[in-house]
C-alpha cells in the first residue's frame, strides 16, 4: 500500500509567500513557513508562480530553488509554464514535479513533450472541473503522474472517468472526512487552506489517519517504552542535540505519556518533574523542538533526540542550555565544517566590520574583479603544485584557494549550509 500524502500549498509573488491569486497581501515570511511545513509533517509542498512576466518568472524560479536547498521535503511547481523550457527550469531549481494547468490550451503538447523529456512521474495536472480529463483521457495516463483537484465537489465524477491517482483540495478540516477520503484507492493525499495553519497538528491528524488503517508517513517505533530502562522515577534522560549543527541543547526527561505524545505529534514533550506534569517544549514560548529522530543508547537508558529547535532551546533566552563554561583546555579545531564555518565567519566580520591592515579588507575593498583574479591564480597555483612530488606544496596552494574561495562566498552572499545542501543532493 502506498503511503498518502498530506501537501501544503504556497503562492508566489514577485519573490514573496501571497495569500492566494486573488490577494496578494503578504502569507507571512516564506522561509519561516517553509521551514514550518517542512518540520511539522507536511510530505508535500506545491508552489504556484504568480508571475506577470519573464523577469518575476525567474525571480520566482531564483526564490524555489533557494527554498529548496533548505528543506528535506519535496517541492512541486506551477503556473507561467508557457514551453518546455519552463518545466526544465523548475525541475532545474530543485522541483521533483511540475503542475500545468488543465485549462490552458497548451497543456497537453507541454505535457507530451515533458513527460517524453522528463518522464511522466515529474508531470501534474492540475484542474478545476473534468473537462479535460474527459476529453483526454485515453492519452492522459502516458503523460502524468497524478492530479491535482481543484475542486472537492468533482471527487466522484474524476473516479469514474480516470485510474490516475489524485490529490484532492478539501474545504475545510475535518478529521473524520479526511480519513474517509484518504481511504479512497486512488486518492493519494489531501491539500488545503487549512493544512497551511500553524493550529493544525499534522502528525496528530497523521496518528489518527494511521489508527484508521492508512498508511502515512510518520513516526512508527522500532523501540517501544517497555524496552527502556527507566530510571528510579520511573522515566528515561533525555539528551536533546540540533539536528543539523550536532550542538547539545537541553537534557530533560520523558515519562511513558511524554514517550508515546513526542511520537504521536512529531514535538518533543517531556515530564516535569518540578511541576508533575506533561509538557511540550515551546507551547508557551514558541521555541518548538520538531522531532528528526530518538535513538536509545547501549544500555537502553538514556534517550538522544535529534531536533529541528525554533528559537532558543534555554528558558534564558539562549541557544542551548550548555553555556556555563567550568574548565577549558585550547585546542586546534580540526573538524572540516567547522573549520570552514569559523573561518568563513571571520571573513564576513571583516566585511561587516572592516579591520585596518586587512588584507581580507583590501580584497573586499579592490571589488569583486580583483576577488575573481585572485581565485583564477590560486587554481592555476594548485595546478603547477600539483605537478611536484612535494606534496606539501599543494597542500599550503589548496588552502590558499579555499580561503579565496570563501572571501567570493562572503561578497556573494553564499554560505557553506547552501554548498553542502547543494552537494548532498548530486
């Protein structure tokens, strides 16, 4: 059984998250509800570009693909799609699909040539009624993976007419209708202007759709409560560690209540000790700690949370809990990222804050030209370097380019975070 899909929907304009095609107010900032979604359980997002022209296109296109290098779940695109070369450049900018528009005339010859291009598993169709999947439903199954309805009330007439898959809009939230509609064979998940509000709780409506027999993409334990040891109160420590950077954020403590609820509803909830009850980090303060992954220790007795923490993880208002220095011996850093990450920061404090003497300054200073100059001789110094059987030489010539290398990241605007986003999914 496959598993079904919970999909948020996006619009965008000039570059910014709208509230729809019909009201371009601002949706709030993008990459925080980017970031939202990607956290708290969506499988899917769906973008639509708004754009009036080439220019806003391409501005649009420019913002998807930065979206994409900061999240794990799976974009999907439309609108201003008017020749193939459009589909290219959003699967280019990071989209694993693309959504045309049942109701514009070129669909079907986009569709054609995208699908023999692509692959029809990277085509969607998106519609407001069944005429189209009327009319072309003997040649539609050769040419798109799902659709995407538009319409709730055309539920019933898009089963009889097509066995493709679909996703289907729904008006408002309720849970016992979206289990029904997800038992549906070929319903492969739902979408919705409610699904975008930060009240709902995904991987609650996920546990619920789960218990009903549905098969959904969230949390289910390979190490249940009873396979722990718990300790003298009967509860397990919990370390509590950012998923992406490896700092260690808090310690805390699950009850078997807390255990089971972090599973249910994808947030890290612990038992207080202090105040005998359950709570769910952030409720009150925002700082939600969204779950990546719990892995239990050698001795079953301790637990380590990998989490994605909004704000501050400490009630003190900073990053982590572990803050209090006791004792320090100096060492030489020799963990590559974060050497990188140290050095390139560096460099950007000297552009923020320029140094007399510098010369990350002076390179800052003499633009981007003399930034470029300087890479292009480095590189060639690692060419004639490597042709020596010294090997040091390369080694001091290699450096030598990253650091320049960095100083261009710095006058671009691009971090490490977006080189290694950018690598990890070649």
């Amino acid at each position: 059984m496959e598993k079904k899909t919970i999909v948020s929907t996006l619009y965008l304009k000039n570059g910014v998250a709208v509230k729809g095609p019909d009201d371009f107010s601002s949706a709030g900032d993008l990459y925080s509800l980017v970031q939202m979604y990607n956290d708290s359980g969506i499988d899917k997002i769906i973008i639509y570009d708004l754009s009036d022209d080439d220019n806003e296109h391409e501005k649009n296109i420019h913002t998807i693909k930065n979206l994409w290098q900061n999240i794990e779940i799976p974009i999907c695109a439309g609108g201003n799609i008017k020749r193939l070369e459009d589909i290219k450049k959003f699967l280019y900018a990071g989209c694993k699909q693309v959504v045309l528009n049942g109701s514009k005339p070129e669909t079907t010859q986009l569709a054609e040539e995208g699908s023999k291009r692509f692959g029809k598993d990277k085509m969607l169709l998106s519609i407001q009624n069944v005429d189209y999947i009327f009319k072309h439903r003997a040649e539609m199954q050769d040419m798109f993976h799902e659709i995407v309805v538009m319409d709730y009330n055309i539920l019933e007439a898009v089963e009889n007419i097509t066995p493709i898959p679909y996703i289907i809009q729904m008006d408002e939230y309720n849970p016992d209708e979206i289990i029904e509609v997800l038992k549906k064979v070929n319903v492969r998940g739902i979408m919705g202007s409610f699904i975008n509000n930060t009240e709902i709780d995904v991987m609650a409506l996920k546990t619920e759709c789960r218990k009903a027999g549905i098969k959904m993409d969230n949390f289910e334990p390979a190490i249940q409560w009873s396979d722990l040891k718990l300790n003298s109160d009967g509860m397990v420590p919990v370390i509590v560690q950012d998923y992406k950077t490896n700092e260690v954020l808090m310690l805390a403590y699950m009850n078997e209540e807390a255990f089971n609820t972090t599973i249910n509803i994808g947030k890290m909830t612990y038992y207080s000790r202090s105040r005998k009850e359950l709570w769910i980090k952030g409720m009150t303060s925002g700082h939600i700690q969204y779950v990546k992954s719990l892995t239990a220790d050698c001795d079953y007795d301790t637990i380590l949370a990998r989490v994605s923490q909004v704000g501050a993880a400490c009630h003190t208002g900073n990053r982590t809990c572990f803050f209090n220095e006791i004792i320090k011996k100096e060492y030489v850093e020799k963990n590559p990222l974060k050497v990188f990450e140290t050095l390139y920061n560096v460099i950007a404090d000297r552009k923020e804050h320029p140094k007399e003497g510098s010369y990350t300054n002076y390179l800052f200073d003499k633009g981007l030209d003399k930034i470029l100059k300087k890479c292009g001789e480095e590189c060639t110094e690692i060419v004639i370097a490597a042709k020596n059987p010294d090997s040091q030489e390369i080694k001091y010539e290699i450096s030598d380019f990253l650091y320049h290398i960095m100083v261009l990241m710095v006058e671009k605007g691009i971090t490490w975070e977006e080189i290694t986003t950018e690598l990890s999914q070649r």
